[in-house]
C-alpha cells in the first residue's frame, strides 16, 4: 500500500456501491424467507437433490459457532464485524480505485459483514437458508452473506500469491 492519500474519488471507497449491493440483497433475501418460509427442517424446499432452502436461525458466527452461549456472542461477533468493517473501510480509502482486485474482495467482505450484523442487532440471530448436503451428511446453513465474506477472504488470500508490479 502507498502511502499517498487519494481523494475519495480516486480512492477504493468508490468500490462500496458493491458492499451496498451485497447488503440490500442480503437483507431482502432475508426478509423473503422469514416472511414466506416456515421455520425448521421440517418446512425446507428441496430444490436439487443436493441442495434446500430452509429457514433457521443461527446464534453463533459460522458453522454455528458459540451458538449455544448466553447470548453474550451476540455482541462479541457484532463488534468484531464492526473493527473489521471499519479497517477495511479504511484500507480501501488508501488503495486506488484502479485496484480493483482487493477493493472487491474488501466490497464483498464489508457488504456481508454488514448483513450479518444488521441480523445480529434487530433480530438477535443471523437469518440462514442455504442447506448443501452429501447423501445425509449436511453442511451448516448459510447465506448470501456468509458467502461473500468467503469470497473475499479467498480473494485476499489469493492475492498474496499474486506477483506484485513494482
């Protein structure tokens, strides 16, 4: 990263339209599946013989870790997504705009991040309704969210084996 200050213009934070995107699709899927779907295994959609729709809740961060506390976890994994939100907000005000691989991968992450959170703090849980599963072996549920932050943390990882231009 260069030290030379951009103008918000020139700047990476021009790529948060896409962070903007990921959380109002995030939110209205959300609110789709609360509104339409029962809650539970029980009233799942099996679409491919691989793959359901389901509504549950998850009170833990991925793969329904911690869920099972108090509820203090709520507000732990909230203000963690808030630091990194915020760092990579202001990573982003440091990149240019032209470098667009981890101003997207950064976009992704905060865009979900943020729809995660928005869960945690209106709703006490995290929304979920993607269920993967291999014969009866099912993955943990998850959502539109939880996959753009993936995405982006392998963009970033990715990225530190590209070669750098000097």
């Amino acid at each position: 990263m260069t030290q030379k200050a951009f103008s918000l213009k020139q700047s990476g934070v021009r790529w948060l339209w896409l962070a903007l995107l990921i959380f109002l699709a995030d939110i209205g899927i959300k609110l789709l599946v609360m509104k339409e779907m029962g809650y539970g295994w029980a009233n799942r959609i099996e679409v491919l013989p691989f793959f359901n729709l389901l509504y549950v809740h998850n009170y833990g961060a991925a793969f329904s870790f911690l869920s099972d506390q108090a509820g203090w976890q709520r507000w732990f994994f909230s203000g963690i997504a808030v630091i990194v939100v915020g760092l990579l907000a202001y990573w982003m005000r440091r990149l240019p705009a032209t470098e667009k691989w981890n101003n997207i991968a950064y976009a992704l992450i905060i865009g979900g991040a943020v729809g995660n959170v928005f869960d945690r703090v209106v709703h006490g849980f995290v929304v979920d309704y993607l269920d993967f599963y291999w014969g009866t072996y099912h993955w943990p549920a998850f959502n539109l969210a939880d996959s753009t932050i993936c995405l982006g943390a392998a963009m970033i990882v990715l990225d530190s084996f590209r070669g750098k231009k000097h």
